[in-house]
C-alpha cells in the first residue's frame, strides 16, 4: 500500500491519494465517506439552526411583508438563518473510496466563506469540519473496522 498526501496551493485543499487497496477496502473507506458526509451536513445545518449568534440585531420583512427582528453572525461564526438557501444547499458527495465532496452551491456560499472586502468571514462549512473531525475519523474507523477481515 502506497500513501500521497499533498496541498494543492492553488485550490487550498488537502489530496490524499492511497494506492494498493483490496476491493474490501475501497467499499469499507466508501461508506466511511458517505458517513463522514452525512455527518457533516447535519453538524453544518444544526450550528444554524441552534448555535446562537452575536452579530448585529436588526428588522427585516418576510416574504409575507411582516417585519420580524433577525439577529445576524458574528465574524467567524456559522451564518445565521435568514432566507434558508445556505442552509438548504448543503451538499456532500462521496467519490467512491477516491474522497468526498462537500459544500454549498448557494450563490453567496463563497462570499460568506472567505469573507469580503467589506465582511469579515462566517465560515459555516469550516465550522462544520472542524467541528466535526473527531466523528468523521470514528465513522471512517468503524467502517474499516466492519470491511476489513483479518
């Protein structure tokens, strides 16, 4: 069995590449993934739903025209709440036992990520990562563990 690990400096992201593995294994590190991603999704919507923000509180109009109060993210936190797109466009997407995929296609996804000139970051995904990386390594161990057959 052959292990690559690289930062790809362009996108950011971290590759792992394992070559050499038994069909057993593949399905086994698969299912970890399509838990792991699972997971993610449910940590990243729950830190919306019930995490609560600090940012600034203000009125708004539902699509009904009643004004409400929202209370908006504080920098570094997961965004609130407020039209349900971030929330709904979550998405992960297990490539077999080649990596998963995960992330958010909402239009504004990236701007709430990174932040802008005149915003400070609400990393919602990264929250949800780093908040859940103790439970992605159980749930890929626990697959492997149930795959692998010594």
């Amino acid at each position: 069995m052959k292990v690559r690990i690289r930062k790809d400096t362009r996108s950011q992201k971290v590759l792992v590449s394992v070559a050499g593995l038994s069909g057993a294994t593949k399905e086994a590190i698969a299912d970890g993934f399509e838990k792991m991603g699972a997971g993610l999704v449910r940590t990243f919507q729950n830190s919306i739903l019930n995490e609560p923000k600090f940012g600034r509180e203000y009125r708004v109009s539902g699509k009904d025209g009643v004004k409400r109060l929202h209370r908006a993210s504080a920098p570094k936190q997961t965004p609130a709440l407020i039209t349900g797109e971030y929330y709904e466009k979550v998405f992960y997407k297990p490539h077999g036992s080649d990596g998963l995929e995960f992330g958010n296609t909402a239009a504004y996804a990236e701007p709430l990520e990174l932040g802008t000139p005149k915003m400070e970051p609400r990393p919602g995904l990264g929250n949800a990562i780093t908040a859940s990386l103790r439970n992605s390594r159980l749930y890929l161990e626990e697959s492997l563990n149930k795959g692998i057959k010594p």
